[in-house]
C-alpha cells in the first residue's frame, strides 16, 4: 500500500468529530427461514451497532425474552386478529399479566403496538375495537403498575386523503373524526406519540427521483403554506402533522414506525439498488439524530425505526419486498451507512469511482464559487499536489461537506459523491 498523498493528510488534520446518532430503531421483522436465533441477534445489535431500539411484528417470546438485560427498547406488536377481544378491558387485563409482566423490565418494552396499519389492512371489526382496546391495554398497564409502557397503532398513509401540498393535507373523511380524533385525543392523554410509516420509496417516480431520494433539487414550493419542500420525507411528515393539526391536535409526537428502501428489485425497477438504498437510509439516519426537523416541525427529533434489520427471504410480492433490509442473515451489511459500532466517529465526502474528470472539475468549480477557500488546491498550496483533478476535487468536496455541517445531501455534487465511514488515509493514492 502506497503513503497517503498529500491533500488526504492535509484533510484528515481539518476533520472534525461529529456527534454519532444517539438513537436509531429498526425493524425485525421474521418472515424468513435462514435468519439466526433471537439472542444471537439481540447480542449482535448490542454488541456491533448504534441501533437502540427495535421493533417487532408480533408477540414472540422468544424474541422478547432474547432482548432481555441487553438495554434495548423493544416495541411489540398485539396481532391484528386479536384486538377486538381486547376491547374488553378483563381481558386487556390477563393479555397484559401473561405477555407483558413476565418479560418486564428485565426486557425494556417501551410500546405496544396495537396492531399494524389496521386502517390499512383490517376488517371493519378491528377498525371499530381498535381505539376502545388501545384504551384497555393502556388501562390494563397501569393497573398492573407498569403504566410508563406506552400503547400506539402504526399507520400507513392511507390515513391521509392527500398529502401534497401539505398544507392541503388531511385524514380521509369518515376515519378522521370516528377513528382518528378519538384515537389523537388518548394520545395526548397518555402522551403516547401517534406512529406513522411514511415511505418516500411508495411515492417514487422517474420524474422525481431526485425528490424521493435526497438529492439537490428545485424543491416543491407551498404557496399556501409558505414553505419549501426538498425531499418527499419532509413533505409526508409535514402533511401529517397538518392533518393533525385541523383536527386539533398538532401537540401530540409523532413517531416513525417504518421508513426504508430496498437495494434489489424486479426487472425494470430501476430505482431498487444497494446505492439508493444506502443513500436513502444515510439520511433518513442523519434526519433522526441531526434535530433539524422539517419545515413545519423546526428542530423536532422523531423517533425513528428503520425497516429493516434483515432481507427476509420468505415475503410475498416482488423482489424488492425481500431486499429491505440493512444487514444479509449471516449478519454481513447490505451496505454501510455507520450504524456498525467503531465507524461512526468520523465520515468523509469522497468521488464516486466511476465520476469523471468533468463532472469533478465541475464540483471544483461549484465549491469555489460558493464560499469555500480554493487557496489549498492552487500552486503553491498544501494539497496541490498530486496535481489531478481526482485529488483536488476529493480535498474540496469533503471541505464543503465538513463546513456544511456533514449535511448528506451536501455531498450529493449531482451523484458523483459519496459518504465513507471508511478512513481514505488507509485507501490507496491515484
């Protein structure tokens, strides 16, 4: 291996530490038969990632008891067939002293799901016992003397009639005041956050790939609302805060129950790769911990499950339906987007390989123009040399990135940038 150049030691001496991500959740989801046991997977996530939280699709004991004395969170989830017996609160009652009181506290279970996008995908029974069994479970805690769990529901946005712009949004007409006020009404009263699974990946067109995805764009401008939108994430959270918000409730936390990406797909689905996937999930990482919010929720930190922790080989419907997840069964990641213990210290803003001279000398360009000292890179400088349009643009692709606040999408430079967790001292010189 070859000595680091010169612009790589000048910028390894500029780098700052920045604050790692303080608590990012995922999704465990089992609909496989090649994944490793519970404990194997609960000790992986103590032991190997920044991940601190997890949540689960159903009541698996064996999960549950696997994340026992690990310190994780752990979110689990009542089936959606079973809710409407627990409407009835002796019931609530016994569910609570055999599935919760044998497992708490030494397993951390901070919510109860009650059921999964049951507006979404349950009967009309569900839909009405939904909101009477969230109340009974919640009851059925407290009086066990556990009441700090708390009872949330995740919704899939099919809640919302319509969502852009987000100041037009609102809850469909029928659930919003029959199912979703009385439901945002227990949630301010339990202080309980109202969960929703917002996915950029389900509004994704050719037409805005760039808006789904992170990258620089125009961005979406609400007229009525005043703001400017630069990303699909932003505007769905938005558009639900605002439904929240016309039903009088906008002082109730939201929680982001699902958000992913899937890095393989069908044939023709040209949006499904390992480089989206890892770009997407890299911000939707850096949103979580960053606490710079959207444009309606200014510095708001919303609990985040990323979905999701494995591929699961087993799903129905496309291939990208089996390719969510961060991490393959044996453990090995997917892709890298510094949730691995060790590599979250520092990050760097490097060319693509495959980014040309042009495209880079263009970057050059771009970062000069736009307040960023150039001095190192001209004759005479400290990162000169090595003379290549490869080395100066690498040296100030990263300065920008650095002074923009390590900001992803300050190394998008139109697609030839990318965020490493792997120190470029230990890469090769070109």
């Amino acid at each position: 291996m070859e000595m680091p150049s010169p612009y790589l030691i000048f910028l390894l001496l500029l780098l700052h530490q920045f604050t790692a991500v303080s608590s990012i959740g995922v999704n465990y989801g089992t609909i496989a038969n090649n994944l490793p046991p519970p404990a194997q997977v609960a000790q992986f996530i103590k032991d190997k990632t920044i991940i601190d939280r997890v949540k689960i699709f159903d009541m698996n004991p064996d999960i549950i008891r696997g994340f026992a004395n690990t310190g994780i969170l752990l979110s689990v989830t009542v089936p959606n067939g079973d809710i409407a017996a627990l409407a009835n609160r002796r019931a609530a009652r016994r569910w609570v002293t055999s599935n919760i009181k044998p497992f708490y506290p030494q397993t951390k279970i901070n919510h109860i799901l009650v059921g999964n996008e049951v507006l979404h995908w349950g009967d009309q029974n569900m839909i009405t016992n939904l909101v009477p069994a969230m109340r009974a479970i919640h009851n059925a805690l407290k009086r066990a003397g556990v009441g700090e769990i708390k009872v949330t529901t995740p919704h899939s946005l099919i809640i919302l009639e319509r969502s852009n712009p987000p100041s037009s949004a609102q809850f469909r007409t029928g659930w919003d005041q029959n199912i979703l006020a009385p439901m945002l009404l227990f949630h301010r009263q339990s202080k309980s956050p109202f969960m929703v699974n917002p996915y950029p990946y389900f509004s994704w067109t050719p037409q805005n790939d760039r808006f789904t995805l992170f990258h620089r764009n125009h961005g979406i401008h609400d007229g009525p609302g005043g703001k400017v939108y630069t990303n699909m994430y932003d505007l769905l959270l938005d558009a639900v805060f605002t439904s929240m918000w016309k039903l009088g409730f906008p002082d109730v936390e939201i929680a982001v129950g699902e958000v992913g990406w899937p890095s393989a797909g069908d044939p023709g689905m040209t949006q499904t790769t390992v480089d989206n996937a890892r770009w997407h999930n890299l911000n939707i990482l850096k949103k979580a911990g960053s606490g710079v919010g959207t444009p309606l929720m200014p510095g708001h930190r919303f609990e985040t499950f990323i979905f999701a922790l494995f591929n699961e080989n087993l799903k129905s419907g496309s291939i990208a339906e089996r390719n969510f997840g961060l991490f393959r069964p044996d453990f090995s990641p997917v892709y890298d987007i510094g949730i691995m213990r060790g590599q979250t210290g520092k990050q760097w803003c490097v060319p693509k390989a495959e980014a040309g001279n042009a495209a880079l000398q263009s970057n050059i360009d771009y970062v000069c123009n736009n307040g960023i000292n150039c001095g190192p890179i001209r004759e005479g400088g400290p990162c000169f040399d090595p003379n290549t349009v490869r080395s100066h643009a690498a040296y100030l692709m990263n300065f920008y990135y650095q002074a923009k606040g390590y900001q992803s999408y300050n190394c998008d430079f139109s697609g030839t940038g990318v965020v490493t967790f792997s120190d470029p001292s230990k890469l090769d010189s070109h």
